[in-house]
C-alpha cells in the first residue's frame, strides 16, 4: 500500500513539473523608457608625470545602436579653489589632455567642463591622493592557467583603498617565415625581415579594487589583476603587463565597489541588488541632470613585468593552436598572378629545384601583420 502511494506521489510531482514546464510564457517586465542622454565622463587627473587624459561620451538607451557618441569642441580644464586653472585642449573623438600637470600636493581640485551647447559641469574639490609604490607584481601557474597578482603597502598608513587597471602586450610569430614577396605582379626577396613578429596589445576590462581599511596594517598583498588560462596565445612567446596603482579616498572606494556590483555580480539569486550610483560629477545650472563617473586625483604608481614561454617552461605550460590550421604547399611560376594577385597567398620560399614555382601559404599564416603591428614597443627588451 505504501508502495502505491508513493509511485502515485512521484507520478503527481512529475506531471505538475511538466505542467508546469510546458506553461512558461515570455515575460517582458515594463521598464520605464526615457530619451534622456547622459554625459558620461572618464579619466583621472594625474599629478604625476604620466598624461591626465579625460574621455567624454554620452549614453544611449539599451534598445539603440551601440554607436559612441563623443562630446567634442568642449572647454575642459583643471581647477583649484583659488580659480587656477589647467586647460586641456581636445585631441579627437572626445578626448581631452596634457602631458604632465605641475600640481600643488597641498590643494585640491576639480575637473571643469563646459560644452559646446553652453552646459556647465564639474566635478565635487577632491584631495591630491599619492599611490604608494607597488611593491612587486608576481604570478602562479595551475592546470587551468595563470594568475597574476599585485602587492602593495603604505608604511605612512594612510592610502587603505586601491584601485587598479593594467595594460598588456605580447608577442606573437607568424606560422611560417616569408623570405619572399609579391609586388606588381613580381615575386621579390624580402631583404628585411618585418612580417614575422609582431605584437598584440590589450588592457583590463574589469573593475579591480582592494581595501585594507579593516586589517591591521596597510598592506595589500596578493590581488587578483588577471587570469591567463592554458594554451592562450598571449603567452605563446613573450608576454609584458604594466599594473597602475590608483589611491582612493573612501567615497572614491565606494563609488568603483558600488559600480563594479552593478556592472559585474549582478545575475545570480544570492547576487547583490542593483543601486544607484552617484559620482561626483554634476551640472551646475540643472542639479536634476545626471551625470555618469568619478574625477579622483592623485599620482598614478606602476609597474611592469615581462613572462617568457621559458619561464613557463617547467611548469608543463600548454601553448596554444594559433596556426595550427595554416598549411603550405608548392604552385608552379606561371600560377603566382593567380594566388597572390588577391593577396589571399603569400610566397614564402622558392621550391627545389627553384625554377619550377614557389611554396605558398595563406596570407595570415605567413604575415603577422594581419594580426597585430609589427611596430615593436619602446619598452620591449
């Protein structure tokens, strides 16, 4: 009896759970629409000898197309309270910079914006926040791939938040070395070498903060910058970061904590609920208008490090597939016009004996340019 009972339990769940199933109807919540375009405001101003550059966009509603829209021919300027001011003249598609500002450590200072339409913001006085040095910038290495971290401390006991971004570079070989080229029709000798390596760049996308406002001493140590996982191109070769150090005040450290709640652990059922968050940056003639972004000031630490796939070496790294679909094969002289004339092939090398023809190859297997620049950074060793 209780056997039954319990076969026509189960059979009750199972058929409420594919009622259930098959009932789901897609659900549109309303949310409220609004042509408003916000000015949208990034950059720091860097007391430091580094650039300040501020970047000015608008916003754009999520059903529209993702097209960037930049505030241009706007005045844009540094200021203290005692109405001296730095100009920032326009460099393109919405930027506004100098090379080095020559700041006072003892004031504070504001960004000033006033646009072409006659709109006038800026951003709330905030105090010149000297970056620590960055102690070290170190790695590990596990079966899923790599982490690098960044450590720091401030001995005077006075920084506690932290904000960090990174850039990255790597170098990268095409699959086969071209001794030759194609050129009006001719196939010539490459005399120099400028389409095997190249290099590839990128720079951090997420939001990374660390605070040591509830530890003992100011010290960070360990933070998280970037994940490699195996067999990733970008450690293929030669791989270079460059960590920058932001020092925060709290308000600072609680405007990026609440943004990167909002913009990078939403989603989940235990996740965080979306707030609203409110920078330091206002219209002076409508207080209702919202303006998007945080002006900090400061001097900007880094540090840079270089990783080698010999470094990785002992660690059993895995490289990655880049060119593994590549191949090559032999074509006879008078078939040259017809594979390279549209670029699709490159001559790599004559074949034996060479009066029969060439090996040839996909363009992209043979020229890194087509992946990257072969322009090799200044700072490259």
């Amino acid at each position: 009896m209780r056997r039954s009972l319990y076969i026509k339990f189960v059979f009750v769940q199972a058929l409420f759970f594919f009622v259930l199933a098959g009932c789901k109807d897609l659900y549109q919540p309303s949310v409220a629409s609004t042509n408003a375009v916000n000015l949208v405001v990034e950059g720091f101003i860097n007391s430091g000898p580094d650039s300040t550059v501020i970047r000015l966009t608008h916003s754009f509603k999520l059903e529209a197309a993702s097209k960037i829209s930049y505030e241009l021919h706007a005045q844009v300027y540094v200021e203290d309270l005692a109405g001296d001011q730095y100009l920032l003249p326009e460099l393109g598609q919405g930027q506004y910079g100098v090379p080095q500002l020559g700041l006072d450590p003892a004031k504070t200072y504001r960004l000033h914006i006033k646009t072409a339409t006659g709109s006038d913001y800026a951003s709330d006085y905030v105090p010149l926040k000297a970056s620590p040095p960055i102690d070290s910038i170190n790695w590990t290495v596990s079966g899923s791939g790599l982490q690098i971290y960044a450590n720091t401390h401030d001995p005077q006991q006075s920084t506690h938040y932290y904000r960090w971004e990174y850039d990255e570079a790597w170098e990268f070989h095409a699959k086969y070395f071209a001794g030759l080229k194609y050129v009006n029709h001719q196939v010539l000798d490459m005399l120099d070498d400028t389409i095997y390596t190249c290099y590839q760049f990128g720079n951090s996308t997420n939001i990374l903060l660390s605070s040591s406002a509830r530890l003992a001493n100011d010290v960070i140590y360990q933070a998280p910058m970037v994940f490699i996982p195996q067999m990733d191109w970008r450690l293929d070769d030669e791989y270079s970061i460059l960590v920058k150090e932001y020092a925060l005040t709290q308000d600072a450290y609680n405007y990026w904590s609440a943004l990167e709640k909002n913009t990078e652990q939403l989603g989940t059922i235990f996740g965080p609920l979306p707030s609203d968050v409110r920078g330091n940056i206002h219209n002076l003639k409508d207080s209702s208008e919202e303006v998007i972004g945080y002006i900090g000031c400061g001097s900007i630490a880094t540090k840079r490090i270089f990783i080698t796939i010999l470094d990785l070496t002992p660690y059993g790294w895995s490289q990655s597939t880049f060119g593994s679909e590549c191949f090559s094969r032999a074509i006879p002289k008078d078939s040259a016009d017809i594979y390279f004339g549209q670029g699709n092939y490159w001559p790599l090398t004559y074949t034996v004996p060479p009066s029969f023809g060439y090996i040839m190859a996909p363009s992209f297997c043979a020229n890194c340019t087509l992946t990257g620049t072969n322009k090799r950074p200044s700072y490259w060793p």
